[in-house]
C-alpha cells in the first residue's frame, strides 16, 4: 500500500498493511509563507515517512477583516473580502503546491478553523472575550461574515487547491470557558456549518477536538456534528481518554491520536526502544486498527527520526503479530 491507500483503508474501517502516521508541528519566521513553507512542509514529510499530510496554515492563522476592529461593534461593520482575496488565493496555491509535492501517494488534510476560534487567532482570547461581555449579538453578526468567507475558502481549497480532505479543529469548549448550554447556543452552529460543508466535499476529513490551552474540554459540546467527518481526533493526555477507550466512544467511527504531544511527553523525552514500545502498546490496544497521530502540534524542534520511529515501529507491529 501507499501512504493514501493506508489512510483510505483505516478510515474506511478495513486493515492496512500498517497503521498510518498522522503528526505535524507549526512553521515560524521566514519559513510560515511562500515556497518556503512548502519545502519545509515537504521535507519533513521525507524525513519522517509520515502517511498523512496535515498542510500547516502558519502565515493565515489571522483573519484579515475589511474594516479595523477595536470594538465589539466594529464587528457589525465587517463585510466578506473579494473573491480574489490574498487569504484565499494564497492559501489555495499552497494546497496546490503541497500536492504536487507530495500528493501523488500522500493524503493530504488542509486546516479549516471555525469561526470563533478565527476570531480568537486574529483578536486574542482575551478581546474576544471582553467583546462577547460588551456586545454578544455584535460578536455573532461577526462569526457570520468569517463562516461566509471560512466555507469560500474551504471550496477553493477543495475543488482547486485538490486536497483529500480537511483536519478541522474544534476550540472553545474548555472547561471554564462557556457552560454546554452557552456553547449549544453561541458556537455550535457555526461548527456545524463547517462541518457540514466539509462533509459535501470528503469522507476523508478529520474532527481535531483541540486540547492545545491543557485544559480538558467538554467534549459533549461537540456532539451531533457531521458524521461524514468520520476520523475522530482528541487530546488523549488532556482530557485522559486513551486510544482504546476512544473507540469504545466514539463507535463506529476510526480513531487518530495515542501521543501526548507535549515537551514532557514520552515521544519528545524517551529512546527510540521506549518509543517504539509505547507505540505496539498503543496498536495492540485497539488491534491495530487507529491512525496514529499526537494530540496536537508537536514541537517545532522535535527531531525527525522520533517521528520516523513511530512510522517503523507501526511496521514492526504488524510483522510481529504476522510471524
């Protein structure tokens, strides 16, 4: 099998040769735009042996507003950009980059973000908060405009830029931040906006419950959303679900994760036999059925074969329960 092969027979509930790998980390500097960003991305493919490609969005993680704003109310003014928009064009060309690249045996998934969670990236945490406090319906009018300009882009990114599917976070549920019945309310429509849409578009999107803040979620905020988004990521050491207590959970539906992917964590800390340990740990826990993937980003400084130890030892998994 090839890297997409592997992906396609995980999500479509059949056994590959192997369990595919799904990781990435963010690009910072000189290497968040351009050709630039491409290569890095392409060259940490080749030097990990990754099966899924995760296409980092860094350089468009700030949504680029028509008007300024510094107030809630600024948010009712903001209209959606030109259809030749740069945050559009730009990012489209890098999805088109990447597959040429790497997208002859690689699936790739492009990073969609709801709309608040833009809002966040663009204003910080903390305005947006104040902002919801100060006029709440002004903050909705804006999650609208940025839903209308969230699903242009996810189209362009589909249909022209070519990619498999799409890996969309899920952010805001932290315990703390809003109650179940205040995020129902507030947030819920517009994932389920996006997911709807990108379950038009792939069978082969991932459902990325973020715990990026290492604070656990609510995680039945998230219930009820597209089920054609089938592969189901979470945060296994935030919110303390392990990989097989993850697909008793989410029935059904192909489970991607098993690394902390924090600096403390085991696959940024420990040797290459405790790793690969770890790792046939984590396969035999589901019978090998699981794309394995960590919670979320990993550290940009993480060294490649790390990850290439993952990839050989899903390897290894299988010749030794084959034997």
């Amino acid at each position: 099998m090839n890297h997409r092969e592997r992906f396609y027979a995980v999500a479509d509930g059949l056994r590959p040769d192997r369990a595919p790998v799904c990781m990435w980390h963010h690009y910072f500097d000189e290497l968040s735009h351009g050709r630039a960003n491409v290569d890095a991305q392409a060259e940490f493919v080749r030097e990990t042996n990754v099966d899924v490609v995760k296409i980092s969005v860094d350089g468009y993680m700030e949504y680029p507003f028509s008007t300024p704003v510094r107030t809630a109310s600024d948010l009712r003014r903001i209209r959606p950009l030109s259809a030749g928009a740069s945050y559009f064009t730009e990012q489209v060309e890098r999805a088109r980059w990447m597959m040429e690249r790497v997208g002859a045996d690689h699936p790739t998934l492009y990073v969609i973000f709801s709309p608040l969670s833009t809002l966040n990236h663009t204003l910080s945490d903390e305005a947006v908060s104040a902002f919801l406090k100060e006029d709440r319906a002004a903050v909705v009018e804006g999650m609208k405009v940025v839903l209308e300009d969230t699903l242009t882009l996810m189209r362009g990114i589909m249909e022209r830029g070519g990619c498999d599917g799409m890996l969309l976070p899920l952010q805001c549920a932290e315990e703390g931040r809003f109650s179940v019945e205040e995020y129902r309310a507030l947030v819920h429509p517009f994932d389920a906006a996006v997911y709807a849409a990108a379950g038009e578009y792939s069978k082969y999107s991932v459902c990325h419950m973020c715990g990026w803040s290492g604070v656990k979620n609510q995680l039945e905020c998230w219930d009820g959303l597209d089920a054609r988004v089938r592969v189901v990521n979470w945060a296994t050491a935030v919110e303390g679900i392990s990989l097989a207590e993850g697909k008793k959970r989410f029935t059904g539906r192909p489970v991607m994760g098993g690394f902390d992917n924090r600096v403390e964590g085991l696959l940024y800390t420990a040797d290459e036999a405790a790793v690969k340990a770890y790792t046939k740990e984590q396969l035999a826990s589901v019978d090998g059925q699981a794309i394995l993937g960590a919670d979320c980003s990993l550290p940009a400084d993480i060294a490649s074969e790390r990850i290439r130890w993952v990839v050989e030892a899903a390897g290894e998994f299988e010749a030794e329960r084959g034997k």
